[in-house]
C-alpha cells in the first residue's frame, strides 16, 4: 500500500494558475480541483476555524474543539450503554471515565510535546495552541483510568473492551477538525478526492521542499476518519462473539495502527524519533503485539476450561444488582415523591403517602442492598444515584413539618379558647 501511495504522489497534476490564484485571493477556502471544472468543488468551500464566539467576553469556539467534545459526548453515551453487555455496572465505572479523560487530555499534550523538538515542557498547558497525539491519549487514558477502574474492583480487560469503540467514534469525528484547520494532509495526489489550498500550498512550500505545492494533497484526515468509523462497526457487532475479556481492545489497537500505518507513510506533518516517524512506528508495532498476543490469549483460554468472561462471574453479577436495587429504588422513589405533590396540588391527603415515603425510604429505612443475595465486595456500595435521594425526601418533608407546626399551633389557640370560655 506505501508503494501504492508513493505511485499516486509522484503521478501528479500541477494545477493552472488560474486556481492557484483564486487559492491565494480566498485563503479561507479548500478546493478539490480534480472534481473536474466549473462545480461547487472546483469553486470551493469556505471554511472558518472559529465555530462560534460568545459574544461580551469575545471567547472563541473553535471547530476542532468542538468536534473533539462532540467524539467525547458520543463515545460517553454508546459506552455507558454498552457497560452492562460487559458485566461493567456503569455507576462503578463513572469515575474511571472521568480519569480516564482528564488522563487522556495530559497524555495527549504530553506525547505531542515529547516527540515536538519546536515545543517546551513549558507550554504544557497551552492546549488551544493545538497539539494533541492520539497515542498519548490512549496511553494516557488507559493508565490514570485504569488505576481507578481497578479501585473500583472492575476488571479493567472487560472495561477496555468497552472503551475501545468509544476510542473510534471520538477519532472519527475528532479528525474532521483537522479539515477545519488545514492540517494532517499527506503529499500529492491526482485523486478526485484531492484537495488545495493556500494553508496546504503555503505548508508545503515550507517544509516540504520534495513536494509541489501547486498541486492537490491527500486528506489523510479523511482516510483516517473513514478507517475508524469501519473499524468501529466492526467491532460493535464483534463484541458478543469475543473469546476473552480485553480482546476487543487488542482488536482496536491491531485494526487501528494498521490504517494509520499505512496512512502515517504519506503525512507531512508527523512527529519524528530521529529520521523515523513516531506515529508510524507505534502503530507497527501496535499491530505486530496485538496479534501476537491475540493468538496468546486465544490459546490460553481454550486450554482453560473454567474460564469466564466477567460478565460471567459472581463479583459482575453481584455489582449488576446492587446497581439495579439502587436503581429501581431511585425510580420507585421518584414515582412516589411525584404522586405526594400531585396529591398536595389537588389539596389531597398525603400522609400516608408520606409516611409510607419515611418508612421507605427515610435516614432509618432498610438500604437498597440489604436483598442483595451476595455483596460485590466487603465495602458498603455508594452509588451516584443516591446522591439527590436526600435532597428529594427534603423537598417532600419540609412542607409537611411546616404543616405540621401550624396545626400544632391551631390546636393550641382552640385549647387557650376553651379555657377562657370555661
């Protein structure tokens, strides 16, 4: 495929200076010349980094950031949906995401700063200056989550699998902000798909001397981004028929760093170890270990006969079900808080309901888990979920002791009435 590319670069098209010009006159536009002529790609399309800004403070939103929290708020959402099919109670795994993004974020500064001779340790914390690495993002990611995960007595090979397609759909619409900003292109191109402009033009003049500027590069980007969104697929309906916990993840580190292998060989902008570019070197080997240890595992496990997957376990199945206690609690909870100030518009009688409320679910009420036939761990389980109970039982109760103290009050001017009667 790297022969194929370097064909594909030095069989190029050298544009007119006709769209060289209109290039340099609209440096806000990205042409596809190679479309064929006089249609809205041979024009171009305006683009703008800046997606919005937020008017009195003149705080800017850029696209790629935007794309970037879009990937995130995705991937959160399929993955949290997706915990259960892994034996992964979601409540548990809640503060294993959240380091698992802020180790992400540093992991990603911290891999591009590393292998950047233009950067500084320095400037670690200037992160709308761009430079963020994918790699250093899984790493990252892995490492400072996956402590926490296991804190939390979650096996963390089942949580890779889960995380590993989320790991796609961040990547595959994250990379469309690098369309935003003119950057991880490849080298020329006479494809139909190739694209020109005065970022990509004045880029290769710079740093590229062996390339022509004036003509059409590849988006890698875009490659990049359609690999993923097909791996992802891949892998969503693989999930059920994995053979061990974690091999979904090797999976993405083997179907991952193959694309980008073969697409890092045609970038202008990789970060280099010496004279060999980083990204492509990690994803060789990422590939090479994943099969490897694929085959391994495989072997191991069907030699071990007792082996299940953790959702096969008793320690998943006993945190599933003091999630679903706490979760049905919440709900039920819920329903009856609800039907109390339904009961209260209406100018109805709700203590029963009241107290039916207290004996429930009040500070001396039976916790959700005393039914749990086999706690998950010698810890008491706190879940999230619990964290507005409290807050909900106050909502009802205050009103009611106020109640309470006004009829006491009634009661008490009647009785002082009757003795000066008497």
């Amino acid at each position: 495929m790297t022969q194929v590319l370097q064909t594909l670069a030095q069989s190029t098209l050298t544009l007119d200076s006709e769209i060289v010009q209109k290039a340099r006159n609209n440096p806000d536009k990205v042409f596809f010349p190679n479309m064929g002529s006089d249609n809205i790609f041979t024009e171009g399309f305006s683009i703008d980094r800046v997606f919005f800004t937020i008017p009195g403070i003149n705080f800017k939103v850029y696209w790629y950031g935007f794309l970037i929290a879009v990937g995130i708020l995705l991937a959160m959402f399929y993955g949290f949906k997706k915990m259960r099919s892994a034996g992964i109670d979601p409540d548990r795994a809640t503060d294993g995401v959240i380091a698992g993004f802020v180790g992400a974020l540093a992991g990603a500064r911290l891999y591009y700063i590393l292998f950047n001779s233009d950067m500084s340790i320095t400037q670690f914390f200037s992160f709308r200056d761009g430079g963020l690495a994918i790699y250093g993002g899984i790493i990252g990611a892995v490492l400072v989550g996956g402590i926490v995960i296991k804190l939390k007595k979650i096996k963390l090979a089942a949580m890779l699998d889960v995380v590993a397609p989320c790991f796609l759909i961040g990547q595959a619409i994250g990379r469309w902000g690098n369309f935003f900003n003119q950057e991880a292109f490849g080298s020329n191109t006479d494809l139909p798909w190739g694209m020109f402009s005065n970022s990509t033009l004045t880029y290769i003049a710079d740093n590229c001397p062996e390339l022509d500027r004036y003509s059409p590069v590849h988006p890698c980007f875009l490659y990049e981004s359609i690999w993923c969104a097909l791996a992802f697929v891949f892998l969503h309906f693989y999930f059920k028929h994995r053979k061990f916990d974690g091999e979904v993840f090797l999976m993405y580190a083997g179907l991952y760093g193959l694309g980008r292998f073969f697409i890092e060989s045609t970038r202008t902008d990789s970060l280099y170890l010496m004279n060999i570019k980083v990204s492509q070197l990690v994803a060789g080997a990422s590939v090479a270990a994943a099969v490897i240890l694929i085959i391994v595992f495989r072997s191991i496990t069907k030699r071990n006969d007792d082996y299940k997957l953790f959702v096969d376990t008793e320690l998943s199945k006993a945190q599933l079900a003091e999630y679903d206690a706490y979760d049905s609690r919440r709900k039920a909870k819920k329903e009856l808080v609800r039907k109390i100030k339904e009961a209260k518009a209406a100018g109805e009688d709700t203590s029963e309901l009241e107290k039916e409320l207290e004996e429930k679910y009040g500070k001396h009420a039976a916790k959700p888990t005393d039914n749990v036939v086999e706690k998950s761990s010698s810890e008491n389980y706190t879940s999230i979920l619990a964290e507005d109970e409290d807050e909900q039982t106050d909502d009802v109760s205050e009103p009611d002791e106020a109640s309470e103290e006004t009829e006491n009050k009634e009661e008490a001017e009647e009785e002082n009435k009757d003795e000066q009667d008497n």
